[in-house]
C-alpha cells in the first residue's frame, strides 16, 4: 500500500502540480480577499479529466498552502489573508512594526509547518479506526449524523439563529432540485433540461465564492494594500530560549486546533481564536498579548493549521466534511465518481493514503518555499488587483463551462452571485446554506431509506442509540442558543 | 440602525413568502412511482425546505434583536454591481457566438480596464496580460487536459 502510494506520489508530474498547487495555494491566502476555498474552487474544473489521484492531490496541496499563507499578510500589512489567520494580526503585526518581521514570519511559517504535519499524521492514526466503527452505521445513524453536521454549523450564526437555519433550509431547497432519489420524481425544474440533474455544484461554488467576490470588491472598492517593503527581511530571527518557552503553547495549540477542526463546520476561522484565548490565560506574560508577542503567533498559526488533519478526519472516515474546503473537496470527490464515507477506506485506499501522503509533503513544501522565499512576500501583496481579479472572472467561465460543456452554467454561475448578494443583503450565512447543499443528497436519500426500512415509523430514529444521540445533539446545538438569551434574561430580572 | 432593522423585516418577510411558495410548488408535484408503503415520497424534502423556511423567516420578522452583519449597498455601489455582472453576462454571450479565442482577449482587456478604476496601465502591459492568460487557458484546459472550450457559432460550433 505504502509502495504504491510512494509510487503516484513521488512521480514527476505529481510532484510538480504539487508544487505549483502549494504556490497557488499560498499567493490565494496571502491576499487579503482571495481564500482557499475560493483557490481550491476556481481549481477544481482543471482536475475533472486528471486521474482522482492527481486531481485531489492537486485540490490538497491548494488547501495546505492557502491555509498557511493566510499569515503573511496579516504580519506584514496586519490584515489578515484568511479568516484562519485573524489572532495572527493581533502579535504578527505589532512584532513587524517593531522591525521584527523576520521573526513573526518564521514563527508563521513553522507553526503552520507543525500543524499541518502533525495533525495529518494523527488523521493517519484515526481515520481506520473511525472508519471500522462508521462501517457499523445504518441510514438511521447517518441521517442523525448529516442532520448534526448541519446543525453544529448553524448554532455558530451569531447574530440571529433564525437566520443561520434558514440558511440551511435554502441549501436543502437548492439540493432537492433535479430528480429526486429512488423515484426520479422532477422537483423544480421548471422544464429546464439543463437543471434536470440538480443545481450544478460547480457553477454554485463558483458563483458563490469567486465572481460574486470579484463583483462586489469592485462594487465597494476594496482594492487597496498598504506599501510594504522586504528590506527587514533576513534569516530566522526565534532565539532557543523562544522555542523552549512555546513548547506547551504549541502542543495546547495544536490540540485545540485538532479538535475544532474534527467538528462540523469549526474550522481554522474558529480554531485560531480560541487557541489564541487559551494562549494568552495560560500565559505567565499576558500583558504582552497584542504588543508583538511571538507566543501568540505560535498559538494561531500552529491551531489554524492542526484544524488541516482534524477536518480531514471526518472527511475521508465518515464523508462528512469539517470545513467549507473539504466540503468543497468532497464535491470534487464526488465529481470524480468516488462515494466518500466509511466505506472509502477499503474501496479506495491508495486514494486515501495519496491524500495524506500529500497533506505531508505539501507542508514540507510549504516549509521550504516560505521559509526560502521569504523576501518575496511583499511582492505577493503587490500584484495588481485588476489583473489578478480580471484572470480570475475568466477562469470562473471556463470552469463552469468545462464540467457540462454548456453554458448554460456560466449563466446559472452569474445568477449564484446574485444570489449570494441577496444572501449577505439579508444576513444569511453561507456556511450552512453549502453545507447543507453539499449534504442534502445524502440526508434525503437515508431519511427515505430509513422510513422504508421501518414501514413508515419515524420512532426508529429514537429507538436506535447512536441516531438518537446524534438527533439530540442537533436538536440542543439549536435550542439551547435560542434559550441562552431567554433564560439570562430571567436571570436578570430575578436579581433585578 | 432603522435601514438594518427594516432590511431585517424584510428578509424575515421574503423567507416566510419564499417558504410559502415552495409549499404550494411542492404539492402541485406528479409523483408518477410510489414505492414501498413506509416511503415519505419525494415531496417529504421540500416540504420540510419550505416549512423551515416559514419558521425561520417568522423567527426573522418577530425578533427583537437586529443583525449588524447585513451588507447595504448604496446607489452608486449597485450600480456598479450591476454594471459588472452585465458585462460578465455579455461575455457569456460573446462565447457563445465567437467563442473563447476570440472572446477572451477582448473581454480581458475590457475587465482590467473596467477593475483598474482610476489606477494607471500600459495599454501594451494590457493587451500582453490578455493575450497571455487566453494563451495559458487555452493551453492548459485544450491542449494539456483535453476539455473542450466554446468554439463558437460563426465558427461551427454548438
């Protein structure tokens, strides 16, 4: 097995759309606006006719890049690249302005490194044993367990829950269009051919993520970087006394970063901030918190990037993405006739073992180009928007043309940037709108199932523990936020 | 805080509309199979989309509290939202009937002209960055991986 991974990976071509996927990876992150899901979308359409080898290869190497590049713009212009990267702002940039730039990059660059391996090595670990016991569950226990994901991101709409769950209930809407499963009934397709097959995942992602940004960064004219220059930039810069102090930040770090990133929908955007929190109430020094401490440079970039293996676990054992990138690489999974889900680890596991071989190599690469390349990040933060965001308005034409050949997707690709104008007019998240677009096939297709399978009695999803749990779960992820409010305000007037 | 409180209304007023549409669609469905008698049907789905929908947007329309994260555009950035998006649809266009060789250069060009605003270029660093970025599509989606591109109708295609 080992041999055979080695063998796909270690080929010339592979190694160099791994490299050239990193680079990518790291010029999206690196660019306050560009994300890696937007990278890892607009990507995804030149994959379709590579082997799914190659193709997720590609799609893994975007994400290991696009994750730790988010840190270099929040060093060196204090705005930060990705979500992933905001408590990086917070010390990365204070230690730059101080001349200290070196330093807060290197500390970007390896705490990424650290996350990113070491995450993926313990995914290694998990992922069969998660599997063997996921292979045990029925439709009942997998539509408790979509039914949770869904609901785990929805609780994390702040603001209005009403709002993250409508959300959720527009992806289900989208997901039910096209011929539903087992009966091939048409829902609303309004006679329109092209949709008969469902909204198209590409033209969705891309509309969504890439025009709609490139659109509406012109329409409010945020297009401007601050100049910054490359003249302080030189060697490594952490003492050994540094790295012997960051020790139990890191390892705190990165187990929170793991564990967040395991949980539907709490990816890197959540993971830095907490682990920043934590560094800083640990910390014997908190004072220096926000004035250009390495400690918090550690604590972000090193739980951001751990949330790499954590969100990957449940995606290759359960087919259950733990992100909005892996929501989108399992798509792009499921464009390439592969099933994810428990049964991935014994039907496909050279797949699965090329995915963590490239999760490893794709950070040493990570490593070297940054730690190499250093003085070239300012000039990342230089390349003119127009071209760039020119280039990427064409790609998303091509992409949404090659997966049907027909564009009619470039058109429906358009009318999803609209759409996401009208979502974010009216305050509705899209986490939860695409992940349960992505899920809402699934969850249908082990409802009805389940329903057959019991004659028609919906107590089988109390009366099976595992679905039980995980339906209680959704079921509190929701009311309990609903509540909060409610009950601290009884609460008060009580002690009023 | 009274344009956010009013858009929240409306967003709460259009979800429960939205929802209410949907219900009535869904049960116009032809369902044309019935399988085994436990089966919900295919409506079941939708019809759970629809009634969450009316839930939530009554949730929206009745809540007290207002969301501070809603995005407003003014005239003039509409305006432009829409001016980009009808460019972008006239590309679509223009792939259809002359296809991507022809269409990409010119609509590169017309997009870097349109996103510089009052930033300065070199018309030749234009017409290179065009002609480059069609050249390197071209050769990575046609040549390279085999997809095929709008050749378009004057030239015989589909």
């Amino acid at each position: 097995m080992i041999q055979s991974t080695l063998q796909i990976l270690l080929q010339p071509t592979c190694l160099a759309v791994m490299l050239g996927s990193v680079i990518l990876g790291i010029i999206f992150g690196a660019i306050p606006g560009l994300t890696s899901n937007m990278a890892v979308t607009l990507i995804l359409p030149l994959t379709f006719k590579m082997t799914s080898n190659l193709g997720i290869s590609t799609l893994m190497s975007i994400y290991v890049g696009g994750m730790s590049g988010g840190f270099i713009a929040a060093t060196l212009v204090g705005i930060p690249g990705t979500p992933s990267s905001i408590a990086t702002c917070f010390d990365a940039y204070p230690l730059s302005q101080k001349g200290q730039t070196t330093k807060a990059l290197a500390a970007g660059t390896i705490g990424s490194f650290i996350g990113t391996f070491f995450s993926t090595l313990i995914a290694i670990f998990f992922c069969p044993l998660i599997a063997k016991v996921a292979v045990k569950l029925g439709p009942w226990e997998y539509f408790g367990l979509c039914a949770m994901a869904i609901t785990l991101v929805v609780s994390l709409s702040k603001g209005n829950m009403f709002k993250g769950l409508a959300a959720a209930c527009i992806g289900l809407l989208l997901s039910s269009v096209g011929y539903a499963p087992f009966d091939a009934t048409a829902r609303f397709t309004f006679h329109i051919t092209s949709i008969s097959g469902g909204i198209n995942m590409v033209a969705l992602m891309l509309g969504t993520f890439a025009i709609y940004q490139v659109i509406i960064n012109y329409a409010t004219d945020q297009q401007k970087l601050p100049d910054v220059s490359n003249s302080k930039i030189s060697g490594i810069g952490i003492t050994l006394q540094e790295w012997k102090d960051n020790i139990a930040n890191i390892i705190r770090s990165f187990l929170i970063g793991l564990w967040i990133g395991f949980l539907p929908g709490m990816g890197a955007g959540i993971s830095n901030l907490v682990a920043y929190s934590q560094s800083k109430s640990a910390s014997k020094h908190p004072e220096e918190y926000g004035k250009g401490c390495i400690d918090g440079v550690f604590a972000s970039e090193v739980s951001n990037n751990a949330s790499i293996g954590g969100a990957v676990i449940p995606m290759i054992a359960l087919g259950i993405p733990g992100d909005t990138v892996t929501a989108i690489m399992l798509s792009g999974l499921m464009i390439h006739g592969i099933e994810p889900g428990p049964l991935l680890m014994t039907k496909e596991p050279i797949l699965v073992y090329v995915i963590f071989g490239t999760l490893l190599i794709s950070a040493v690469m990570t490593l070297i180009l940054q730690l190499t390349g250093m003085r070239l990040f300012p000039k990342l933060l230089m390349i003119p928007y127009h071209y760039l965001f020119g280039a990427i308005a064409i790609i998303c034409f091509v992409g949404a043309y090659s997966d049907t050949n027909n564009l009619f997707n470039c058109g429906l690709m358009l009318g999803c940037a609209v759409f996401a104008l009208l979502m974010q007019m009216a305050g509705l998240p899209m986490g939860p709108m695409m992940l349960a677009f992505i899920l809402g096939g699934q969850l249908e297709t082990n409802l009805r199932r389940s329903m057959m399978m019991a004659k028609g009695n919906p107590m089988v999803f109390l009366t099976r523990p595992i679905s039980c749990i995980f339906l209680l779960i959704s079921l509190l992820s929701i009311v309990i936020p609903l509540l909060k409010p409610v009950l601290s305000k009884a609460k008060n007037a009580k002690e009023g | 805080m009274k344009n956010k409180i009013s858009s929240d209304k409306t967003a709460g007023l259009v979800l429960v509309l939205i929802g209410v549409l949907v219900a009535i669609v869904t049960s116009s469905l032809k369902i044309t199979m019935k399988l085994s008698p436990g089966d919900p049907g295919p409506r079941l789905f939708p019809y759970i989309a629809g009634i969450g929908l009316i839930i939530c947007g009554a949730g929206v329309l009745f809540s007290k509290e207002h969301d501070k994260k809603m995005l407003i555009l003014n005239k003039d950035q509409w305006l432009k939202f829409l001016f980009l998006l009808v460019v972008l649809a006239c590309y679509q266009i223009c792939l259809k009937i002359f296809g991507f060789l022809v269409s990409t250069p010119i609509m590169s060009c017309i997009l870097v002209y349109i996103l510089k605003k009052q930033d300065k270029v070199k018309k030749l660093s234009v017409v290179l960055f065009s002609v480059i970025l069609t050249c390197v599509i071209y050769i990575a989606f046609v040549k390279l991986l085999s997809i095929i591109l709008p050749v378009g109708l004057i030239f015989g295609g589909e």
